[in-house]
C-alpha cells in the first residue's frame, strides 16, 4: 500500500528485465496503467533518451543484473511518456536479493525533476541577466557621455552656420541621428535596469508613427496607422514608451515571416475616467488559447530563437505607467495587443524649433568628470550667454561655490554629473551645496537616464534634470526653467 502512494515512481522488474509492478507514480509519469505493463519489457514502458543528445539511453536495470550492484542514471536524462510528454528525471535502480543474497529483480525508483531544473534555469538566467544588466547599464552611460560630446557639438555648429546655408540641413540630420543613438541607448537601459519612468507630458501621435516605422524598415509588412486627430496627450517616458511599441511591432513582425498586414491605432476613452488606448493589430500566425495566460511572463516565449523577455518588458513598462496591457488573438488570423494608458491633463510643452536657442545669462558651474562634456558646456553656455566656471568633481565644486559666493560673484546655476568615478558625484554633493546655501538651483545630468535620481530629481534636492546626452537647445530649456522658471 505504501509502494502503490509514494510520490517517487517505482518499477519492480524481474531478471529477464520484463515489469512486474509500476505504482501510481510511475502510471502517471510513464503513462502505462499496472494492467498494461505487467509482462512488458521495460524498455517499452520506460523510455529515455539523453536531453542534449536526443539518443537513447540504456536502463541502469540491465547494469544492475549484470554487476549486481546499484546504480544511477547520468544527468540529462529524459523519460518519453506513452503520450510523447517529456520530463527530466533523476532515478537509481537496486538489485532485490533473497534470503541468500541471489537476485530475484530489480527495483527501479525515478523522480520527476522537470520543475526543479526549469527554477535552476530560471534563476540562472535571472543572474545572468542581473549580470549583463550591470554591464550594458554601464556601456550606456559610456555611450551617452560620449553621444554628449557628438550631440553636442552638433547643435553648437547648427547654432553657429546661417539657417538658409548648405550645411544647416546636413547638421540637422546628423542631429536626428545622435537622437535616435540616443533612444537606442535609452531602451538598453531599460532593459538593463529596469528603471523607474522619466515621464513628461507626451503627445503619442508621432512617437507611434516613428517607432513603430524604425522597427518595420527592411520588413515585408505593411503597416497603417489610424490615430485620433483629438488624440489626449499621456504623461509617460518617450525612451519606454517608444521600447513598448517597438516591442509589440517586432513580434509582430516575427508573426507575420512571409509578409501581412499591420494596423496601429490610437484612440481617446472615457468610460472609466480618461484613458487613452493603443491597439497593435497583425495578421499574423496568432497564439493558441492555451499560450494567452503566459504571454507576459519572462523568458516564455513560442518561438524557436527568443528570449522571451520582449513582451514581459512590454508588461513591465506600462505597468509602470499606471497602464494596462491586453492581448486578444485568433490562431490563423492574427493577434492584437491593447494598451490603455491614463490621459494626461495639462497639453504636452511646447518643443523647441531646431534652431531655437533659449538664451541667458549669469554665471553657471558645471561639474562632470569627462573632459569633452566640459569643454563642449564651456562653448554651449557662452553661446547661450552664460559665464561658465568647469571642474571635475564634487569636493571643487563645493569650494568653487563658496568661494564665488565670498567673492560676492555667485552661481546662478550649477550643473552637476551624477556618478563621478572615484570622487563625489551629483547626489552628495547637492546635499552639501543646499546646507551650505539653501537656494542654490542645481541640475543633475547623467547619462544613466533611468535613475531614481534622474526620475524623481526633486526629492534629492535638485531643481531640475537634463539627461545625456543633451543638445544646446535641451541645455538652453533647463537653465531657462530653474532660473527663471518653476524647474524643480
């Protein structure tokens, strides 16, 4: 009785390998009842194959009655249920002996490890990926303070040639280009650290059309767009919400090898207080009914090559925007992906024109340990109006400050690099400078644009934010905002 409801499988075989007894765990695993097994030999009942090699394997039963003693399978094994189900299995098989020691059978004990190898994997990937996570975070912040320097310099020179001259356009595309780096930059740290929003008030119309056709070029799909003219504005981070779309597009794309139809709409709700809702529509392979409750969830994926982290990232963003993500689909005819978001209530800010300059003028500090940044806020800050004063960390910058205000000369503003490698960066240093004067009006810059500090500025001390990498114009805005403005 006690054999018959043990949870590990059980198989008694006798010395010519033939089943004697299987229990209720080896009936379900192996998918052969009692009645139907007794007499077989074990191999029809028990098959198992290497997980790697696809190969089938021995039973350790014909090793047990030929050495006499017990033995275990090698890892990677894999038990073929009677209905073709697959489950990694770990077991040991045992000589049965008489009173006199001689062997009457065998017995043979497996478990089902199926479940405990998918946690192992899991974690292992959650490690890995903490582990690249560190890493890409890391070549992004390098990426954007170098992007700093090419941007950068790019508006100093649109800003600086005649806007009717031959190479003003040029400039301007070369700008766009450092923008779209810059997104590209934006996503991998999103994915990387999984960072809390910077959100603004975002008109969604266009961050659809041109994520969306970023993601589609060299595709055989069609894509169409069919977006409210009255479409509300949403208050989200552009960088995620342009990941969001460029997601849902790739997979759709993925669904569709051999070409189909896209539609992305967008469109203003009000049941339930103001909403507005996104649809990403293929016409696709779409996903069976039995896959829709796991679809979110990470490293699942129903494709050959993936890592099943594009639409659990699609989750996780619009989670974090107060956001909800659906998805409907019909195998055969396509699948659509539904996201509503809330409605923001003030209209998004106005964006400068290409060519607009907010000017200045004051005396403004800045603090970054990269000497290209330095130089390049040296000439943006005098062509703003600004007298810039540059150092490299935050002990100088504190003594800078309090020798400009002794000096009767203070800062109007101060500009400080979050991380300094080495040396006091933007988050001490700010508190120091604000027990020292109060009303002194930081900003932070980073090219880690998806840290806490960088969302939530304020709560550190600091009266506003411009991410990296930044142009004259984004620089201009800032320093307009915090001292003259409400930044902060």
């Amino acid at each position: 009785m006690t054999l018959r409801s043990i949870g590990d499988g059980v198989i008694s075989v006798d010395t010519g390998g033939r089943v004697m007894m299987l229990n209720r765990a080896a009936e379900q695993l192996c998918g052969w009842s009692q009645e139907e097994a007794e007499g077989r030999p074990l191999g029809e009942v028990f098959h198992i194959i290497n997980e790697k090699t696809r190969a089938p394997l021995a039973s350790p039963v014909d090793e047990v009655l030929r050495t006499g003693r017990t033995m275990e399978l090698a890892n990677h094994t894999v038990l073929i249920g009677r209905d073709g189900t697959e489950r990694v299995i770990a077991d040991s098989a045992a000589p049965i002996r008489d009173s006199a020691g001689a062997i009457h059978g065998v017995v043979h004990v497996f478990r089902d490890m199926t479940q405990k190898k998918e946690l192992e994997e899991e974690l292992f990937r959650a490690r890995k990926l903490e582990s690249l996570g560190v890493l890409a975070g890391g070549i992004a912040h390098d990426f954007n303070n170098l992007l700093t320097g090419v941007m950068g310099n790019i508006s100093l020179a649109r800003a600086m040639v005649a806007a009717d001259s031959e190479a003003y356009p040029l400039l301007e595309r070369a700008q766009r280009a450092s923008e779209r780096a810059r997104d590209l930059t934006q996503q991998l740290l999103t994915f990387s650290r999984g960072g809390a929003p910077v959100k603004k008030v975002t008109s969604l119309a266009q961050l659809l059309v041109d994520s969306a056709t970023f993601a589609f070029r060299g595709s055989n799909v069609r894509c169409s767009f069919a977006i409210a003219e009255d479409l509300w504005p949403v208050e989200v981070d552009p960088g995620q919400m342009s990941q969001v779309i460029n997601n849902l597009a790739i997979n759709a794309d993925q669904a569709m090898p051999d070409g189909g139809d896209i539609v992305i709409r967008a469109a203003n709700i009000q049941g339930g207080g103001r909403r507005v809702r996104i649809e990403v529509e293929d016409t696709g392979v779409g996903i069976p009914g039995k896959y829709l409750s796991r679809i979110f969830d990470p490293y699942f994926t129903t494709k050959d090559h993936g890592s099943g982290l594009g639409l659990a990232t699609v989750y996780s963003i619009v989670r974090n925007h107060d956001g909800e993500v659906m998805v409907s689909s019909r195998p055969g005819e396509g699948t659509c992906f539904t996201i509503e978001l809330p409605a923001a209530e003030a209209p998004p800010a106005a964006e400068p024109s290409m060519g607009g300059v907010l000017r200045g003028s004051g005396r403004v500090l800045v603090m970054d340990d990269d000497e290209l940044i330095r130089d390049m806020a040296q000439v943006a800050l005098r062509l703003l109006g600004y007298e810039a004063v540059t150092c490299g960390e935050g002990e100088t910058a504190l003594s800078l400050y309090r020798e400009a205000m002794a000096g009767g000369e203070p800062f109007a503003a101060v500009i400080m690099d979050l991380t300094i490698p080495g040396g006091m960066g933007g988050k001490d240093a700010v508190a120091r400078l604000l027990e020292y004067d109060p009303a002194a009006r930081v900003i932070v810059s980073s090219g880690y644009s998806n840290d806490p500090v960088m969302a939530n500025h304020g709560d550190y001390g600091f009266r506003g934010a411009v991410s990296k990498p930044y142009s004259i114009e984004q620089l201009g805005r800032a320093l307009r905002e915090v001292i003259h403005g409400s930044g902060g």
